[in-house]
C-alpha cells in the first residue's frame, strides 16, 4: 500500500470513530430523555399525588367553597328581608 492510501484509510478510520462517538452521544441523550419521560409520566398520572389528582382536590375545594358562599349571601338576604319587613 502507499502512503496516500494509507493516509485516506487513517482519516477515515478518525472520521468513522467521530460518527461512531456521536451515535453513542445521542444514545445517552436518549436514555436520558426516556428517563425524564417516565418521571413525567409519573408526576401527571399518578392518581395520589400527580397533577391530575391536585387539579380534582381543587375543583372539591372550590365547590365547598362555591356551596359556603351560597349559604352565607342567603342567609344575609333573609336577614336583610327580616329586617325590611320588621321597620316596614
């Protein structure tokens, strides 16, 4: 062999194990991003304390809140007309 094709067979052999890093750079990424995908999962799904579970104890919240309100505006209009009827 001469040395010019021993030269492009060195290159290429660099420019082959360049590609060969990269693949593995973007495998660990990869597994990386499948991780964070199940922890994500996880935090959304999780049917005690993932964000769907939070969401329903605050739509229960906001109803018990939302039920205390209409009892107090009415009992304050009944004690309003109570009073009207009572000067009247």
């Amino acid at each position: 062999m001469d040395s010019k094709a021993e030269t492009a067979l060195i290159e290429l052999n660099g420019k082959f194990e360049r590609v060969m890093d990269n693949i593995e750079i973007v495998k660990d990424k990869q597994e990386e991003m499948a991780e964070d995908i199940v922890k994500i999962k996880e935090a959304v799904y999780n049917p005690d304390e993932g964000i769907y579970a939070r969401i329903r104890e605050l739509e229960s919240f906001k109803r018990q809140v939302s039920k205390v309100l209409w009892i107090l505006m009415t009992a304050l209009i009944g004690l309003g007309i109570h009073q009207v009827l009572n000067v009247l």
